[in-house]
C-alpha cells in the first residue's frame, strides 16, 4: 500500500513566493525530495526532467518552442542540464508577468552561478534538505535515538520505498560519485573515498585541510575543492565560528557536518544499532543530528543560517549559538541520557562574555528529565524545535 505524501514544512514559504516572484528555484541533495515535493504544490503545471535525454534535445534544439507549449509555465526539474533556458526564460517572465517557471536543480553550483547571473531578482531561491525530525515526528518518536541516527532522513526511508543498507550503498555510487566526477574530472576514485570516510570520522571537528592532505595523499588545495563540491552537493556542510571584536581568543576555523546521519553513518562502517552504541562516533552523531535540525529548520523558512558554534583558546565550547537579530541563543548537545553540571561549563563562559545579549540557554540531551524553567533549560532531544526561531 503506497504511503501518503509527507508534508514538508517549506511549502508554506514556496507558496508564498510564488505570489511574489515569477520563478521559484530549489536547489538540494539529490533524493531529498524535490520533485516530489515540486510535483505535488504545483500540480496544475506540467512536469519535464532535464535529464531525460529526449526532453533536453527538445530544449536544446527548440527553446522557445519548448518553453512556450504551455501558457501559464512550467516545473523543469535538473535545470543544470540546460543552462541557455535561463536566458530565454528571463526574455519571457519579463515580456509576460503571468507566466510562471518553477526550477529544481541538484547542485548548488551550477545552479545558483547561472541562476545569478540570468534570473536575477526574477527568482526566488529555496533549499531542500532531506526531512526534519518534525516533518516525520510521529514516526520518528516510535524510533529509539540509535535507530533515528542509523536510519537518517531521506525521503525515501520513511515513504517505505527502501532502506538505509540499501539507499546509502547506491547513494554514493550512483550520485555523489557520479555528480564528483563530473564536477572534478577525479581520476582516482580511491583518493576521493578515502577522504570522504576521514570527513566522516572528523563529524564535530575543526576542519583541517593540511591534515586530511597528509592522510590522502594530495595537496591542501585538492582537499579545499573536493570539499567545496561536498558542500555544492550537500553532502557536507560547514558551521562557522562565532566571532566577535573581543579581547578573547576565539577559534576561526569552522567545524565539519554531514548534512545526513544516515550518510554518515554509511561512510563510518556502521550498519547496526548496536554497533552504533559502542561507537566512538556516537556522541558526535548526535550533535550532527541537532546541528542539521536546526539548519533545516532556517531552511523551511526560506531563511540563511544563522548558525555558529563558539570555542575560546582553553577548549571551552558550546555546540550551538543561533543569532537572532542582536541577541544569542546557545545550544550544548550531549548524547548521554543522565544530566551532568559540567554539561553548562561552556554556556556559562559564553554568558560571561554576551551578558543580556544571551537571552535563552538550554542543554539537549537523551535523558527523559526536564526543567525547562532553569536559567539553563534540560531538554529531552525531541523539543529541539522550541529553541529554533
């Protein structure tokens, strides 16, 4: 019996811009739900895949006949494909304020740059990242943390459509591999997978190019760009330091994220719950699974992130700061399911240094005791969404 469509939470603002702009432009990782989502809100425009072969012959060859079959627009999913449709696409929302143009592309690269340059001001830009924890709660709060972690969140795994032994295998086969080739031209694919599953084994880590270049085998430039197209592909994403002009000694190198646990858990080597509670890599996990919830959470509201950890010179850290207008939010993210006071060290130091400016602290945790009237609010994992604006 075929599953229902899961609602996602960044229709409301695509709906909402569609009022307003004449080309909606979502970008993701592949398999994150894009079409499906596009397909479902925008149900009365016509739907073509520019990775079809015969579909972009027909853009390519006609354009204009292409893009004017029919009158009140048009879904075009993988636009990267056919980047000189832009161009004419620009001719046409301009000559008729009407006509709408609803856009979907699998790399931020090559579609955010020719976007930029050809539908400027014209489109609105959306990111879709795989589901929130909100997005299948119900679901998701029958799982135990281990399974949530193991299983991650792309579509697919909660629609009953495949499984996480099966979909994360393919994944980096079929797409990330396929996708890196053809924006790197790598010739050697082992290099490329040995430094994925370092990434993977630095989750929560400052980022360190020279280091990974001694371990790979290559210079400190290639690791920079393969981690750029890692980025452009969403497959990693970068949380920046918080940073002020103070005369505290603050980290400015930024920490490393998968955007999917699932994913990451793949590249580790890990295939089982039980696995997973043993691992070093558990706690580190856990933390990438808040930070990419609250990413997430920016993202469905059609907003950049606000995001940025805080680290001094003494290692005193907290995991999550959100910044909302001139005032902080902080974050610590802690696997373990038993409080501990030194889990607030990092809060206070930060405290200490934003005063009033800290207006909401609170620790994430895995344990069932909450006091959400402390200075410092204890949070079960699951009402992560109350600290996200």
């Amino acid at each position: 019996m075929e599953k229902e469509f899961i609602k996602r939470d960044i229709a409301a603002v695509m709906l909402e811009m569609h009022r307003y702009f004449p080309v909606i432009t979502m970008t993701g990782p592949r398999q994150s739900g894009k079409t499906t989502l596009l397909r479902h809100v925008f149900d009365r425009f016509p739907y073509y895949s520019l990775e079809n072969l015969d579909v972009r012959r027909f853009a390519l060859n006609d354009p204009v006949g292409f893009l004017t079959q029919h009158p009140e627009g048009m879904i075009l999913d993988e636009v990267q494909n056919a980047p000189d449709l832009l161009s004419y696409i620009q001719g046409m929302v301009d000559e008729n304020t009407e006509k709408r143009f609803v856009l979907s592309g699998s790399s931020q690269f090559s579609v955010i740059r020719q976007i930029t340059q050809s539908l400027a001001g014209r489109t609105g830009v959306l990111e879709l990242l795989p589901l929130s924890y909100g997005e299948v709660k119900k679901q998701a709060d029958e799982k135990e943390l281990d399974n949530v972690l193991l299983t991650g969140f792309f579509p697919a795994l909660y629609a009953g459509k495949n499984i996480p032994g099966l979909l994360y295998p393919s994944y980096v086969k079929t797409y990330l591999e396929r996708d890196v080739r053809d924006l790197l031209q790598i010739k050697d694919m082992m290099q490329f997978q040995t430094f994925l599953r370092l990434c993977a084994g630095r989750i929560g880590s400052l980022f360190n190019a020279a280091e990974l270049s001694g371990e790979v085998g290559v210079s400190a430039n290639t690791i920079k760009s393969w981690l750029s197209v890692l980025q452009a592909s969403y497959i990693i994403t970068l949380l920046p330091p918080f940073y002020e002009n103070t005369r505290k000694r603050l980290t400015k190198t930024p920490k490393l994220y998968f955007c999917d646990t699932g994913l990451a858990c793949y590249l580790l080597g890990i295939e089982t719950e039980q696995q997973l509670a043993r691992d070093k890599m558990r706690g580190y996990l856990f933390e990438n699974f808040i930070v990419m919830e609250a990413v997430k959470s920016r993202y469905n509201k059609g907003k950049e992130s606000n995001l940025f950890f805080y680290r001094d010179s003494n290692g005193v850290e907290v995991d999550l700061i959100l910044k909302n207008g001139s005032d902080y939010t902080a974050i610590e993210i802690k696997s373990s399911k038993t409080y501990h006071p030194d889990f607030e060290t990092g809060i206070r130091s930060l405290s200490s240094l934003l005063k009033n400016r800290l207006t909401d602290k609170a620790i994430l945790y895995a344990g069932d005791f909450e006091n959400d009237t402390a200075k410092i609010k204890l949070l079960n994992y699951k009402k992560m969404n109350i600290l996200f604006p």
